[in-house]
C-alpha cells in the first residue's frame, strides 16, 4: 500500500448500553492509523450514548432527534463522512468487536482492488462459528441466507459472493458515488440486500475479506419488531428486485405464505399477528 487512505468508520447507535462501549474500544485498538469514529445515534434512551461520549470523546457524535431505523441513520454517518473528505466508510453495528488488524487488511484489499466494489471482512459469532462468510439471495423462499463458504477456511484470497450483510459493511468512496447510499425506504432489514443488488447492477463487485475478521455478537431472540420488519422490508424487497421469471413463483410463494399466517393467527401463535400487520401496512403503503 503506497498510502495509508482515510477510513470513517461509522457506528449506528440506538440502546446499546451492553455494546456500544466494547465496539469503541476494539475501534480505537485498530491497528489501522489514518481513521476516524463517527457515532451516529437513534434517540437512545438508555444512557448509552451519554457514556460513550464521556469515555471516547475522540470521535464525532451525531444525534439524531428520533430513531431513523438503519438505512437512514446509516446515511446520516456516511454523508458527513464523505463531506470530510473519507477514500472509505466502514460501516459497524454496535454489538461488533474488530480484530486489530481487520481494517488494514480491508484496506490493503479494497486499495488493490482495481474495479468497483463493496467488501466485508468473516464475521464470526461469539462462540467462533461463522456468522457471515458469504451470502446469496433465494429468490424461491423469499429470504436472504448467510452462507458457509469453505473458502474462508481454506483461503487468504477475498472471494464474491451474492450478496454483502451491512453489519461491517466496507464502501470505498468510489463505489458509493457509483451506486448510491441506502435506500431509506428500508427502516430496518433488507437495506443491504437492496444495496448488493444495486451495486452488481453498476458493475460492482462483492467481495468478502476472509483475512479481517470481525465478532457479531448478536443475541438471537424472539422479538414482534425484528418479525415485522423482517417480513415487510422481505415484501418489498422481492417485490422490487424478483427476476421476471421468478415473479408469477413469488406472487404465489408470498399468497401461500398469507394463507399459513392466517392459519397460525387461528392456532393463536404469538409470532402470528406481527406478520399479519406487516402484511397489512404493506398493502397499505
């Protein structure tokens, strides 16, 4: 590398007084020198925000007066990275905790790198399995899957993939420029998927960087929000991106699913009546 590049790394923010502060403090161990934290805030109400300024007050804090959901508040840090003159944003959730030397090697890869592309490094859970090593979009069930990709275990070498999770999502500045920014439409889930599809259509690649490693250390829980905005960011995104001879198989994938739902919803399941009202405010929208 001829240059050490400015990086932004942007961290989203809303109630995570149990994550933000280990995720600044990996941040600022990078062994990376050229960066900048940006802490972007969705109107937490927990303290969170009040102690990471308190304990990190080398990093900018943007505020937002209400919870922008993903996309949008992701868009706040990206735009005033760029306006800072950023060559790279790296994207953060906030229960993410870096390896020291993740961002050099997203760097010296994304610098290397001669065509348009978006990157991100093998996220691993906790516990050391893979939480993301590569992705691929299933048209026929209407999801997006993390897949296991054995070239991670096998290879130093970056490889593509389907489609890119936004949890450490790395955006060279001249691939944003090419594609654009998040599509706010999405308040939460999905917003990546979109982002991927769009970027291959300008001829961007994806790529993950199995030598960066990064820990997800999300808690995997029931939640009627999380169901919500899974099925109706889903709709949306199928309805907008489904090739044209896989559209008359979602049309009918997504009625079958409808009919099962109403089924659930006369059993009485508790995950029953949150897909029901996305069902519903999709329509409506």
């Amino acid at each position: 590398m001829k240059h050490a590049p400015k990086v932004f790394i942007v961290i989203l923010n809303w109630n995570g007084k149990n994550q933000l502060l280990s995720c600044l403090r990996s941040v600022f161990s990078l062994e990376y020198g050229n960066f900048e934290v940006v802490v972007v805030d969705n109107a937490s109400s927990d303290g969170s925000i009040e102690k990471a300024k308190n304990l990190f007050s080398r990093a900018h804090f943007i505020l937002n007066a209400k919870n922008l959901g993903f996309a949008a508040g992701m868009n706040v840090g990206i735009r005033f990275s760029l306006s800072q003159g950023a060559e790279y944003v790296w994207i953060l959730n906030n229960d993410t905790e870096c390896e020291k030397y993740s961002l050099s090697r997203l760097v010296f890869v994304a610098d290397e790198y001669e065509k348009p592309a978006l990157f991100s490094p093998y996220i691993s859970a906790k516990d050391g399995t893979a939480w993301f090593s590569g992705g691929r979009i299933n048209y026929f069930r209407m999801r997006t899957e993390h897949t296991s990709d054995e070239k991670a275990l096998i290879t130093d070498a970056p490889y593509t993939t389907g489609y890119l999770s936004g949890c450490a999502l790395f955006l060279p500045r001249k691939a944003i420029e090419r594609i654009g920014l998040f599509d706010e439409g999405y308040f939460l889930y999905y917003e990546d998927a979109d982002l991927s599809v769009r970027a291959r259509k300008k001829g961007c690649g994806l790529l993950v960087v199995p030598q960066a490693t990064v820990v997800h250390s999300e808690q995997s829980t029931e939640n009627p929000e999380k169901t919500y905005w899974l099925v109706r960011s889903g709709l949306r995104f199928f309805r907008e991106h489904t090739p044209a001879p896989l559209r008359l198989w979602v049309w009918i994938y997504t009625l079958l699913r409808r009919v099962k739902n109403k089924i659930d919803k006369l059993q009485g399941k508790r995950e029953a009546l949150p897909v029901s009202v996305a069902y519903a405010d999709f329509k409506a929208a």
